[in-house]
C-alpha cells in the first residue's frame, strides 16, 4: 500500500466533520432558539450560575457554533475559528461541570484537543479560502 503524500487532502478531511457538526448544531438551534433558550436556563436554574448569564449565552451560542462551522467548512479564518470553537468548549465545560454533566465534559474536552490540532495543523489547510487568500496576496499557488 502506497503511503498518502497529500497531508492538505488529510487535514480537509480532519476540518470537514467538525465543521459539519458545529455547522449543525448551530443550525438546528437557530428555528427554535426560544425554545432553545428555555430548555438551557430552566437545565441551569438549580445550578449557581444566575439566569442573567445563562439566558444571553443561551441565544449567542447557536449563532458562535453556526459560524464556527461555517468558518471551518470554507477554511476561511481558520485559526481563529478554532481558537472560537475551543473558546465555545471551554465555556460549556465550565457550564457542564457546574451541573454536573460529566458525560457531556469528556465530548467537548475530545472537542476542544480536536480544534487545537486543526489549529496547530493549519499549516496543511492547502483545499480553504484560507490558501486562496494567500495566493492572491503573494501570486503563488499552495495548492497541488
């Protein structure tokens, strides 16, 4: 077996499925965001985070995951879409820990090391906006 030698066909790969995920959670929030909103501060409401933070979180969040996707999806502004995402994690880390849902710790931990390695990684973004934006700048092609 011939051994892969395109490392930007293998980071593509990598960006895609996170960037469909917070694509779609974003999107599935959006419709119904009251509802949404509701659902997070009455799940907050016994927790010592007052309803005053919850609820503007509450209604920001599906619109910060929907731009995180879509950032990531197009490689546009890459780094800092993940720099966004880990910021998104580390918020629902906190808010997951203050009631008590490990569970759901352990996924946006595995969430949050996956966007530091895309960022890390970045250099290998060739198949985004990103590189295009890059060629137009300096009149060079990074893409193979």
């Amino acid at each position: 077996m011939q051994r892969q030698k395109n490392p930007g066909r293998t980071y593509l790969l990598a960006r895609l499925p996170i960037a469909v995920s917070m694509f779609g959670h974003g999107l599935d929030r959006i419709p119904k965001l009251q509802g949404f909103s509701n659902h997070l501060v009455e799940q907050f409401s016994k927790s010592m985070l007052p309803a005053a933070l919850v609820t503007p979180f509450s209604y920001i969040l599906p619109f910060a995951e929907l731009l995180t996707g879509v950032l990531l999806i197009l490689g546009l502004f890459t780094r800092y879409a993940c720099v966004l995402g880990v910021l998104i994690m580390l918020v629902l880390i906190f808010g997951s820990c203050m009631i008590e849902q490990w569970d759901n710790v352990f996924s946006q931990i595995i969430y949050g090391a996956y966007f530091a390695l895309l960022y890390y990684f970045a250099f290998y973004n060739r198949y985004s906006f990103d590189r295009l934006v890059t060629r137009v700048e300096t009149g060079k092609s990074h893409i193979h």
